[in-house]
C-alpha cells in the first residue's frame, strides 16, 4: 500500500503514537505548522498551494480533536478511578486545570467559586458585550479573561498552550509565534478555555484588519 | 554484546551493499560525501570501491587527491576491457579502491550510448568488494535515475538553498516515474503515466500515482500491485550538505515528513554536515578534507551520518529478518 497523506488518521497526520500526552501534541502541532507554513523552504517546490493549505486545515483539526479529547479523558477518568491517581498530588487535584480539566470548564469554575460576586458577573457582561463589535482585539479578550477571574497560568495549564503564546495573543504581537499560522489554534483555545465561540472569536481577531 | 556486533554488521561480510548518491542539482556534495564516506568505511577494514558514475565529468579522483587512473570506464565503453573489475584502481587509502568515470570527456559522451550503459547498470552488481559507493552526477535524465535506483542505500543530498531543494523534488518525481516506466510494457499506459507526470510540476504525488495505478490496474492488476509494492517499499535517505544555521538544519527533517506524507515513499534524515571553508581548502591542496581535519567538528558530522546509515541498514535487516521469519 503506497503512503497517501488523504488516509492519515489523527495521530498520525502528527506522527504522534496513540497514547501521546497534550504536551507532545502541542510540539507536533507547532513543528507541523511551521513545516507546512506558507513562507516554509520545505514546501517550496514539493506541494501544490491548494495541498498546503489542505494540510494546515488537517494539522488544525488533528490538534484541536486530540486536544479536546486529551483533556476529556482527564475529566473522565478521575471520578471512575474513585481516588486520585498515584501521579497526580491531592493539591494538584484542587487546582483548575491541574488534572487535564477540559479547557471550557475554567471560566465556569471560577463563576462558581465566586457566586456571590454580583459585580463580577457584571462585569464579564461587559466585557463580553464588546464582542459583539466586528472585530476581537488582544486587549478585549485580556478584559473578559480578567472579568472572569481567570488568570494565564489557568489558561496555559488547561490548554496546554505556553503561557508567553498566550501573553502574545493579548499583546497583539504575531512576531513571538514561530509562524503566523500558530495564532489560530491558539487562540480558539484561548477562547475555549473562557468559554467563549472558538470558531468566532479566532474569525473577528484573524480577520478584523481585512 | 557479541549478538548485537554480530547482527549491526550482518550485511558486511556474504551481502554486496550498493550506496548510491544522488539529488539531481550540481554542487550539492555527493563526490565530497560519497568519497568521505568511502575513506571512513575503508578505515573501519571494509572493503570498499567507490564508483565515479558521472560519465561526462569525471572528479572523483580528484576528491581522492589522485590523478586521473589510467584505467577508466572509457575502456569498458569503448569495448577495450569486458572485465569491470579490472577499472577498480588502488587509491592513496587502505581498503578503498575507485573505478574512476572516463578520462575522455568527448569519447565518454559520443560513445556512452543507451547499450553501454544499460550494460553497465546491470554489471554494478559483479563489482567485488563489500560496500560500493556510487557518485552519480547532476541531472534528471534516465542515467543518473535509474542508477541511483541500483542503490541498496540511496541517499539524496542536497543544499539547504531552495535551488537545491526544489530539484531534490523534481528528483524524486523521476524515480518514481521511472519505478512507474521499468514496470510498464504498454505503450497506452506509458501515455497515461506521462500525461499524469506531466501535469504535476509542482504538487505531491499522491493523486497522480493513485489515478495511473487505477488505470494500469483496469488492464494489468499484477503490474500495479507490482509497481505500488516497489514504491512502497523505497526507502531514501537524505543528507543536508553545507548548513549555515539552525533554520538550515530543520530543513531535512522538514522535507522528509513531506516526501513521507505526500510522495509515497519513505525518506528518512540521515544528518547534516555544516558549510565549512576548509573543504573546499583541503580540495585545492589536493588533500581529502576528511583526511586533512580528521578531528574536526564537521569531520565528526560526516561520522555521525555514516553511523546513522549504517543503523539503518541494520534496523532494516533485521526487519527483513523477522519479516521472513514471521511470513
């Protein structure tokens, strides 16, 4: 059987085994994503830009399909097991996002810790009213991310995104990624994680200057 | 230990191994590597030939630091000598002999017709010696294609420049079309299959080699399952000459996983040697570098690659090994 790229399952479009942890998908993703980027030497001359493009698509939707599984299985896992699992620390276990918590789950924690604070909600109100504008900034979503009380440490450990990536997507600064092509999961995880519409915020933050 | 040492080189001894060098661009480094890497073998008591496969332009004696042997392929061209291990000349290093290209430029390219090296390419194999590392030079056309096809280890080698880089692909589009052509007797499929090679300059392989394998299949199921298992079971390697900095070392790796995904066919990163001005230094005092800076950090380069090749020999041995034991 002659290898065709069209028949890669999941893992293997990342050339990830089928056990791989969250860290080593973000590696495959962020290795991947530079090799098939537009402005790579590799792609020169091999692939059409139609292939390329196909494939960037493909990376990103491996990525995102494992990630969420990843992190669902982490959720999962633990009530079945009864009793927390021998890696992981009792303190760990109390931590957002320190047992593989699906990344949608933060901001909701944080409500929940935090049910009294009627301000709070109010303000997550408005910073989320600023959505609704044609265009996301780095600075709207830093506000939402703050009226919801979550911080980046969270973010970063629930998506497993590197917290200086994070940093990048609320400082508007597209030069601290490898590639420009990095941004877009990135930041629908980033969106996820706050519970916000991964699909529109990346849309209105990718696209508001065109 | 004396298991281990006794499967790494299990290829050494009773199985002729035929290294062939390639990539299709001019001035990548195939004599520069193909002739260190002949020293290196040699130095480890193998019994080594390195073949100049270039017929218009022969250098690697040059790379040797010899002269021009006496004996050349021009005398087996030309029907002067019928025996082709007559041509394999002693060198200035133990173990390691060269069957030097012709020494007659016009000669070699007036008389090194379709016979003559259709002859040649089916006599590589009765060169005695363990490892024969053939130098093939520039070019697309059906010589240097189909004798780097003759290679048990074919390794690609290239420059990080897109020159480079972009030929290396062209490159192995023609090993694949010709993998195609060699299996092919009907003239109708020959059509299709130019027609399908013809259409993709610049793109992967794997819808033009799924659409002619299902047209050659509709005719001749044999010839396609025959042609689709030689395709599957290449395994190329590929060595990064000449790097400058770390972006230029991603880029072996990075055009294998696109080789792998999109070509059809197995490519592995054998390693990369760094741009170095003394290579080209020791050149012009006639020296081989390898020879010259035996310590040297790009020397240790030139090492690692040797051993990474060899392992995967080994590797792939034994999975032939077990294969046939398990089948």
């Amino acid at each position: 059987m002659i290898r065709n790229a069209h028949q890669l399952d999941l893992h293997e479009v990342l050339n990830l085994h089928p056990d791989a942890a969250p860290e080593e998908i973000e590696r495959a993703y962020l290795h991947l994503t530079t090799i098939y980027s537009e402005n790579s030497r590799a792609v020169y001359g091999a692939l059409s830009d139609e292939e390329r493009r196909w494939m960037v698509k493909r990376i990103q939707e491996a990525y995102e399909t494992l990630m969420s599984r990843a992190g669902a299985v982490g959720e999962t896992r633990q009530p079945a097991q009864g009793k927390a699992h021998p890696s992981t620390s009792a303190g760990e276990q109390g931590k957002p996002g320190g047992s593989r918590a699906p990344a949608q789950d933060i901001a909701k924690q944080q409500r929940g810790s935090d049910d009294s604070s009627k301000q709070g909600a109010e303000r997550e109100t408005k910073a989320e009213s600023q959505l609704s504008a044609k265009a996301v900034t780095g600075a709207h979503l830093r506000n939402i991310r703050i009226a919801k009380g979550v911080s980046l440490d969270e973010i970063s450990a629930a998506t497993k995104v590197k917290k200086s990536y994070l940093e990048a997507i609320e400082s508007d600064n597209p030069k601290r990624f490898p590639a420009p092509v990095f941004m877009k999961g990135f930041i629908k995880a980033y969106a996820k994680a706050l519970g916000l519409n991964p699909e529109e915020i990346s849309e209105k933050y990718l696209h508001r200057e065109q | 230990m004396r298991w281990g040492y006794a499967l790494d080189t299990s290829f050494q001894d009773h199985e002729k191994l035929v290294w062939t060098f390639g990539g299709g661009k001019g001035g990548a480094g195939r004599t520069l590597l193909s002739t260190t890497l002949g020293i290196l073998l040699a130095k480890e008591e193998r019994n080594v030939v390195i073949f100049d496969g270039n017929l218009e332009c022969a250098n690697a004696h040059t790379a040797l630091g010899m002269r021009q042997p006496q004996k050349t392929l021009s005398d087996f061209i030309t029907g002067k000598t019928q025996d082709i291990n007559e041509l394999a000349v002693p060198t200035p290093f133990r173990n390691l002999r060269l069957i030097s290209s012709s020494g007659d430029s016009i000669s070699a390219t007036n008389h090194s017709s379709l016979a003559a090296k259709n002859r040649l390419l089916k006599l590589i194999g009765s060169i005695n010696c363990a490892h024969l590392l053939t130098d093939i030079g520039p070019g697309l056309n059906f010589w240097p294609v189909d004798l780097f096809l003759k290679g048990d280890v074919q390794i690609l080698v290239i420059t990080p420049e897109p020159t480079a880089v972009e030929t290396v692909y062209h490159f192995i589009r023609m090993l694949i079309y010709r993998k195609f052509k060699n299996q092919l007797g009907a003239p109708q499929l020959e059509n299709t299959l130019s027609a399908a090679f013809t259409d993709m300059r610049t793109s992967g392989l794997n819808d033009v080699m799924e659409r002619v394998l299902e047209k050659i299949s509709a005719t001749d199921k044999s010839a396609a399952v025959r042609i689709a298992k030689s395709i599957a079971d290449m395994e190329l390697k590929l060595v990064v000459n000449q790097t400058l900095d770390r972006h230029d070392k991603h880029i072996g790796p990075a055009i294998c996983e696109i080789v792998n995904k999109f070509y059809g066919v197995k490519m592995d990163y054998a390693g990369f040697i760094p741009f170095d001005e003394r290579v080209a230094l020791s050149l012009r005092r006639g020296r081989p570098f390898i020879a010259e800076y035996e310590t040297s950090e790009t020397a240790a380069c030139f090492s690692v690659t040797l051993r990474e090749l060899l392992n995967s020999i080994s590797a792939r041995n034994r999975k032939r090994q077990l294969d046939f034991i398990t089948s």
